[in-house]
C-alpha cells in the first residue's frame, strides 16, 4: 500500500487536512442508526416528519460502505461483490426525529425493465413529495463521476431544491494528484449550491467532514462551521484543497 498511496504507512498524510486515524475524531451521533424499514412504496415510509437525509449513487459506487463507515457498523446496510443489491428505499433511524434514507443503488444492477422503471418513478416521487428531506449524499466513484445516472440525481436535487452534497468515494484508489484533479473537475461541474469532497471508507478519509455537513443538516451542526455552498467550509482545514 505505502509504495501506491503516499503518507498511508508513513508520516506524511496522502491527503494533507483530512485525520487519518480515530484519535481526534468528533462525536458522531450516527453511530446511533438502527435499521427500521425497507420500503417499496412512499406510503411504507411513514410519517414524513423531522429530519431526513438521503444516500443515493450508481451500483457499486460504495453507497452502503460509505454508509457503514459513518455510523460505524460493518453490516448496517448490506454490501455485497453483486452490484444493486439494494432493491428498495430502506430507512435507518438516528433518534426520534432524525433518520437515514438509503435509495435503491442504480446502474449495474440485473432486474427486469419493469423494476428499473418502478425505482425511477419511486425516486422521481420521493424527491418531489418528501418533504422532510434536508439534503442528498450522492456518492460517485473518485474513478468514474458525473456519469448519467448521477446528472439525473443532481437535477432532481435542483428542480426540489434539496442540497447536494457529493461524496467521491475509493479515494485510496487514487494518488493525491488525480485525486485532487478529479475533485476539482467535479466541483467546477456542479451546479450552484451543491458541494464536494474526497471520502475512503477503508481509511476513514473525510469521515469528519462527512458528519459535519450532516450535522448541518440535520440541525446538530457546530454554529462555527459554515453554511452550505459555502466555499470556505474546509478552506482552513485543508489548504491544499484536497477536500470541499
């Protein structure tokens, strides 16, 4: 590993601003989630109240790993070497009033047209008629972002004017430089308000960042830290521009 991706095994951190180990790492209250419903239709989500933020991505793009890395639980929500094993809208709650969305992965997966056109209904509906929605992790492979799929799930963010927030995932699977480059490119790609960053769930890289944009929207953010769209959110912490 230390030869491919420098400062992993070394002193100097691959990505400079983002901690690599637990040892300073902020409480997260989303260590907290628990599985509550897997969801075929809206009607099966319940009361649509208090605070609501959803995970969406391509089939094998990381989704649940990211998932399971935030809340720290392995086997929260399901991975497997078989792409969009997840079916349907499951839910996962934090506490009384706050909760996780995790949206059918879409892409790779082998199903019948009919399904595929029952998830695109099912995500076009959730997006217009949820109204606890706070905001949209939309998480791309660092290796393959921006692809069709992923201009769809923007455009739905934009027309229900919900934030965005995109999380480039297997960044350990890039060196620094590309790394960077790729952020750059997605970042200037996006459209007004929506926001960037690197992420690894195998090296918890961006985990912090990842639960301070949360904490926003979930309303347990730190008053410090900047609102949304804002583009000094990780200015002091990351000089090198590594995250967003």
């Amino acid at each position: 590993m230390g030869r491919y991706y420098r400062g992993f095994n070394s002193r100097d951190p691959a990505y400079p601003g983002i901690e690599m180990t637990s040892a300073n790492r902020k409480h997260n209250p989303y260590r907290a989630a628990r599985y509550v419903i897997s969801a075929h239709h809206l009607r099966q989500l319940g009361a649509d109240s208090g605070y609501e933020v959803a995970f969406a991505g391509r089939s094998n793009a990381g989704k649940s790993s990211a998932i399971n890395a935030l809340t720290g639980q392995k086997a929260l929500a399901r991975t497997s070497k078989t792409p969009g094993r997840t079916q349907q809208i499951v839910l996962f709650d934090i506490d009384e009033q706050r909760r996780i969305a995790d949206l059918p992965g879409y892409g790779y997966a082998k199903v019948p047209e009919q399904l595929r056109a029952h998830w695109r209904e099912l995500m076009q509906a959730y997006f217009e008629r949820r109204r606890s929605l706070r905001g949209v992790v939309l998480v791309m492979d660092i290796r393959h972002p921006l692809r069709p799929f992923d201009e769809q799930m923007l455009a739905w963010c934009a027309a229900a004017t919900v934030p965005c927030h995109v999380l480039l995932t297997k960044a350990d699977k890039l060196k620094r430089g590309p790394a960077q480059s790729t952020l750059l490119k997605v970042r200037k790609a996006l459209p007004d308000g929506a926001t960037a960053q690197v992420f690894s769930a195998r090296k918890a890289v961006g985990l912090d960042e990842l639960v301070e944009r949360l904490n926003l929207w979930y309303d347990l953010g730190d008053p410090a830290v900047s609102q949304p769209g804002s583009d000094d959110l990780t200015a002091a912490a990351d000089p090198a521009g590594v995250t967003g």
